[in-house]
C-alpha cells in the first residue's frame, strides 16, 4: 500500500530507500547527494558494479549498509561511462522498468517497508503527473507499505503508519 508522507526520506524507518541515478553517476545533485555524503560506501560500490556490469538503464542496484539499511538505486536517467560524462534525462520507459525491477527485489529479499521521493522529478527532468501513475501501477498493490514522499521537510520524521 503507498502512503504518500511529507518529510526527509533520510530519517525514513523504511528498511529500504529508493532513488532515482543514472550509471556511473557522480551522485552530486538532490537526494543521491545525500545519499553519498552520508553512505560514502554506496557510492564506490556503486561505481564499482557499473565498471564490472555496464548496466543500462531501467535496472536496479541494492547496497546494504549499517543498521540493516537498503539502498536501492533504481537507473531511471540515461548515463554516461567517458570522464566527465553527465548523467542524462530520465524517461518513463526507465522508470517503469527500474521500478519493476524494484517490485521484484522488494519480494526476493523481503523488504517490509520501502520509501522512495518523487522520483526522476528533479535532476531526471519528469514531471510528477507523468511519473506517479508508474509509482501506482508498479508498487501500489505490494503488501508491505510504500512511503512515497511527496513533499521534502528537511529534518523532519514523517509520520509512516504502520512503523
């Protein structure tokens, strides 16, 4: 079930965040931002795994940290693999896929809560009204609840029903 929340997705008391990036992406804007100042590990490993898999995008990659924590990166943008390559623009076609590739995840490794932003709103360059009705079809009838947060209130613990 998605409960929309207002809230940072930071202090979230979902076992899994996920976000939208692009391969090789040098995670310096807006919640892939945070995400690496405060999971440094993530960022290299994610690195890593692009170097090794060249994934395209509309996949997803999950890094486990402290505390039992998930971060799943969800490939919504274009991306690039040359020095200094910028991640691109997302499209609904990625977010579709990585959000199904999300579904799947959630079920083989049992997740019991998921938070995720409005994804590829902001860097990815979607419009919300475009990106939500993916976010409803994917994950609106998972079992676990889908804190989908729709406004950003920095410090601020949403109220997540059911955590």
């Amino acid at each position: 079930m998605i409960h929309p929340v207002e809230g940072d997705i930071l202090l979230t008391r979902a076992q899994a965040i996920a976000h939208g990036v692009a391969p090789m992406d040098p995670m310096n804007q807006g919640l892939a931002k945070a995400l690496h100042e405060k999971y440094p590990a993530m960022h290299k490993d994610f690195h890593h795994w692009c170097h090794q898999k060249h994934p395209k995008p509309g996949e997803a990659w999950m890094w486990g940290g402290p505390d039992g924590i998930r971060i799943v990166n969800l490939l919504t943008q274009e991306g690039g693999y040359g020095h200094g390559a910028r991640p691109g623009k997302a499209s609904t076609t990625n977010v579709n896929h990585a959000l199904r590739a999300l579904r799947k995840m959630a079920g083989k490794e049992k997740f019991t809560a998921i938070a995720l932003p409005r994804l590829a709103t902001g860097v990815g360059g979607l419009e919300w009204d475009e990106v939500e009705p993916l976010i409803q079809s994917q994950l609106g009838d998972l079992e676990i609840p889908v804190f989908l947060y729709v406004t950003y209130k920095p410090g601020v613990q949403a109220e997540e029903p059911g955590l």
